[in-house]
C-alpha cells in the first residue's frame, strides 16, 4: 500500500515547490525587491498570468527506503490544451487534453485511455485554476491557496513582498541560495534552472513561456496501444478529484487530524464521540440503517469513496493499466449473485441518502477484496494472565487517508443480532467486529486476487456477526458458502 502515496509523490511535491519558489529565488541581494524579480516568472505561472508555459522537473525523493528519480513535464498551451508526463523507472503516465478530448496514456503497459466530447460537472482538468482547484480546502495548504487566488487578481510584486517580509528568510551568500525555515533552500541550478531542496527532496525547476511555446497539435497515440474509451467526465473527474484527495491525506489540514466532535441523531441512528473516536449507533430496517448511516456520516463516507475510487484508483491505473471502476464492475457482477438481498438494501439506501449513484456505492463496498490485512489472537500462556485478547490491525489503508473515515458501527437490525463493526464510513461490510453472542471476527487476506465467484469477505464476515452465536455456527456458515481468494479469519 505504500506504492499508493508514492504515485502521487510526484505531482504533490511539484506542486509544493512552484508554490515554494514563489516566495523564494536566489537574488543578487540581500533584498526583497531582488528577490521578487528574481521570482517573476515563477510568480506568473502560478498566478496564471502566462496563457503558454512549459514547465519541467527532475525530482529526487526517497521512497521506499531510497533516493528515486522522477521526470515530470507539463505544457501548457492554453485555457483547454495541456500535456504533463511523469516518468519513473517502474512507471510512465501521459496526460493529454484538448477542447474536445482528454488521453491518458501508459507507455510501460502499453494502452491508453482516451475521453471524447463535453464535459459535465465541475471535477475537470481544464487548466484555468487548476493549480486551486487541486489543493483541497481540507489540506494544510490553505494558505498556499490564498496566496495563488491573491497573485491571479492583483499586484504580483507587493502581493510577494508581503508574503516575503512574514517568512523567516535569508540570503546566504556563502552558498549562494536563499534560506527558508530550517529545511527549505533555493538557488540557481544554472542560467534556467532553480533547485530547490527540503530534507532529502531535491526539485530542479525550469520554465519556458510565450512565443517559445508552440500551438496544441493533434494527439496521436502509437498504434501499438491498446485503446480504452471511456466517458470523458469520469476519466477527468478521477484524475482531478483523486489528487485534490491526495493533497489531504498527504497533507492533512488540523480540522482532519482533530475533527470537530459534535454528537448528531437522526431517526434511526446516534453518532457519539468516545475517547476521540467515533461511535455511531444505528438500528431498523436495512433501509432505515442504510439512510441514517449517510445521513449521519455523510462527509466521511464520501472522503471514503473518494479516497478508494479516485486516489486508489488513480494509482490503480498508472501501476497496471487497468481502470479501477471496470475492474471493480467486473469483480462486483460475479459478488453480487452472493450478497443477501438485505445488504444491497442497505447500500441502496446509504446511497440515496448520499446522493450518489446506487450502482457505484454497491460496487464500491466489496473494495476490501482487493487489500489484505492482518490480527492476532492470543490467550493461555501466552499472555500474563491468561487472557484472551483478540486484535486487528487496520494502517493498511492509512496510504489513502481511510482514517479519516473510520467508525465504529454499533448496528442493531430488526431481525438479526446486533453488532459491533469497526470500519469506515460508507462501507457496510465488515473486517473486523464482535456481537451480542460475544462473537469476535478478524480477517487477513492471503492470495487468489480474481478469485470473484463466491461470498465476498467483508459480507461473510458480516453474515457472522450478524446470524451466529457460537463459533461453530460461524464454521459452518463459512465452510457452507463459497469463498473468494484467500483468507485466514481469527
């Protein structure tokens, strides 16, 4: 799951440095003014006052335990042509648009998936804005925010120099850069070039504008792809939303980390803070749970949908040429024949009550399928008092931000037991949780991803909590269903 934050690495850390070097560049001196005129085409590109640039990157951060390269180019031709190419050893994405269709193409897997006509909604990747567009107001960058709709409007050179004489900043003549903070440097790389380090990220810069940059031509993908056709608004709403996602888990606004703690009750539900944590009660029908579980949980659930279908399924795409909601589609038409009727229920009504497409929630509830986890049981001599204790473990989802959907679901339906889920907003299944029999479940997933035609995981794990007494009921329920890939439950 770490593959996850380190697609997005990239254009998040483009991002923070053109942001970065808008209040910092290498001057002649010691001064503000220097320092702003040594910024001015930075300034511009940011503010979007230059309709034409090319903007490239060599970036360096260390991922998985080492330094690591990555290329990144975006030209911009005008207010609805861009291309932007990201390239690492292990994987290549191309994005390109133009009036009247948008490309993403995968050079490593060779296929390409291509948007054609208008576009509905407001989630596009039209270049006007789009550097605001992608910050959430959910992230830590709200200042950075400020500062881009401020340069857009007005005077670029007293909007800097403000922003320059509130940071802690100094020229070092010795080493010939500028000084940020503790950890931020800037300098020259070259006569076209600006480096700029933080910790162990290096980003060298370079930007070329107006007349140097050519017209939008006609996009012409290899042959030898494999060409997709998809809707243009869903290729551009996934792109957009989930990096304007990633900016939140990847920088966390403090309203996220600590959120506000307000208990709400609706008709058939009761959402309670304990200890920091939330604790939602719901009970009814399944389409009374269903309603109050959105109704109460709304801007969780869709930080959670968010978070697996666009920014999982943007690293999705990129690590295997596959676009996550058909592979998601498919994997959900060989479930569905095994989900009980009450379940689907549910999720129609959780849908309902958050706006959203039915078929798109139902889908997205078997996403567990695809992850694995892990728990642990001990008891007897392995403990110091003989106890029984029973664990799970779920930071496998932290890498896109599912902590900031988690719950426990405290579910009491009309004609079955009640239970106790720990999950995630928007997800009805279950991974881990205990009933009214004293019943605890855990699961970690093993091998057989593709294995589709059986009970999915998080409904046979639900099932048992919410049909069985014993541990030999849940033994039978599980040995008398077919199963998907592998999993061993504790």
């Amino acid at each position: 799951m770490q593959r996850i934050a380190f697609l997005f690495t990239p254009v998040v850390v483009l991002l923070q440095s053109v942001l970065l070097i808008s209040g910092a560049a290498e001057a002649a001196e010691n001064d503000i003014a220097d320092l702003v005129a040594a910024s001015r085409p930075y300034l511009e590109l940011v503010a979007g006052r230059q309709e034409k640039f090319e903007l490239t990157a060599e970036i360096h951060v260390p991922i998985d335990g080492r330094q690591q390269r990555i290329d990144a180019s975006l030209i911009r031709y005008d207010d609805e042509s861009f291309d932007m190419r990201l390239v690492h050893s292990e994987y290549a994405i191309t994005i390109r648009r133009r009036v009247d269709i948008t490309t993403a193409e995968l050079p490593v897997h060779g296929t390409a998936f291509v948007g054609r006509g208008p576009i509905t909604g407001t989630d596009t990747l039209q270049p006007r804005d789009l550097t605001v567009r992608l910050m959430s107001g959910d992230s830590d960058l709200g200042m950075a925010r400020a500062f881009l709709t401020a340069l857009a409007t007005g005077d670029i050179d007293a909007i800097a120099a403000t922003l320059l004489q509130q940071l802690p900043s100094q020229y070092d003549p010795e080493n010939h850069c500028w000084k940020l903070g503790n950890k931020l440097t800037v300098r020259n790389a070259d006569q076209n070039s600006l480096l700029v380090e933080s910790d162990k990220v290096t980003v060298r810069l370079s930007v070329r504008t107006g007349d140097e940059i050519g017209s939008a031509g006609a996009i012409d993908i290899p042959q030898t792809y494999r060409v997709t056709e998809i809707s243009r608004s869903e290729l551009e709403q996934t792109f957009s939303r989930g990096l304007r996602r990633a900016t939140e888990i990847l920088h966390p606004s403090a309203a996220l980390q600590n959120p506000r703690q307000q208990p709400r009750t609706v008709e058939h539900g009761r959402l309670q803070w304990i200890e920091g944590q939330r604790v939602a009660t719901l009970w009814g029908t399944p389409e009374e749970i269903g309603t109050a579980h959105g109704q109460l949980l709304r801007a969780e659930a869709v930080r959670c949908i968010e978070s697996v279908l666009y920014t999982f399924g943007t690293a999705h795409v990129i690590r295997t040429g596959r676009w996550f909601r058909h592979d998601l589609d498919a994997a959900y038409a060989r479930l569905s024949p095994h989900i009980p009727e009450r379940h689907k229920t549910e999720t129609r009504a959780l849908a309902a009550a958050l706006e959203l497409d039915a078929d798109q929630v139902e889908a997205l509830n078997v996403f567990p399928e695809l992850f694995h986890c892990s728990g642990f049981a001990v008891f007897g001599t392995a403990t110091k008092d003989g106890t029984l204790y029973h664990g799970r473990v779920l930071d496998y989802m932290t890498t896109i931000g599912l902590q900031d959907a988690c719950v426990t679901l405290i579910v009491r339906p009309n004609d079955h037991l009640a239970f106790a889920n720990v999950g995630y907003a928007g997800f009805i299944g279950s991974v881990s949780g205990m009933n009214s029999a004293a019943v605890s479940l855990g699961e970690m997933g093993g091998r057989g991803e593709g294995n589709w035609d059986g009970v999915p995981m998080a409904t046979l794990m639900r099932r048992a909590l919410e049909e069985c007494s014993t541990l030999q009921e849940v033994k039978s329920l599980w040995s008398n269903n077919p199963r998907t890939c592998e999993y061993y439950y504790v």
